[in-house]
C-alpha cells in the first residue's frame, strides 16, 4: 500500500520471486556475498521488499532505514 490513501501496487508471488532473484544477482555481481552487511534506504514498497529478500537468499546480513532521519541519526543506524 502506499503513502496516498486507496493507492496500491499488487504483486504476485512469482513476480516477487523473479525481482527477488534478478537482485540478488544484481548484489552478488557488485561484490556482495554471504556474511557481508546490506544497509536498505528506501520507502516501504514490493522492491524494498524484494530487496530484504534478496539479502536474505544470499546470506548477506541487511539492515532497513527509511527517510525522515537526521544525517546523524542515520549514520548511527547504518553503523549499528
């Protein structure tokens, strides 16, 4: 669902799943790998998600932050 009232995007499972797998190739092919730490900066929406999963297939540990924090805030959140 997103931030506008009646306004939402619906995504099958295995649409989910392609995305799913086209990002963690995308994450392996930049060097990303098992153990390694992901943070996720982007509004709640099926490619955040697919993102989290994404992390998650290939064993890299990932860390979710949405806007509206402080420069600082942030950069306490990304190093926790």
């Amino acid at each position: 669902e997103k931030d506008e009232p009646g306004e939402e995007v619906r995504v099958t499972y295995r649409e989910l799943l392609e995305l799913t797998c086209r990002l963690g190739n995308t994450l392996k092919r930049q060097g990303v790998k098992q153990g390694d730490r992901v943070t996720i900066y982007m509004p709640p929406s099926p490619l955040a998600v697919a993102s989290m999963l994404a992390c998650a297939r290939i064993g890299a540990v990932h860390a979710v932050v949405f806007a509206g924090f402080s420069a600082e805030s942030l950069a306490d959140r990304i190093q926790d």
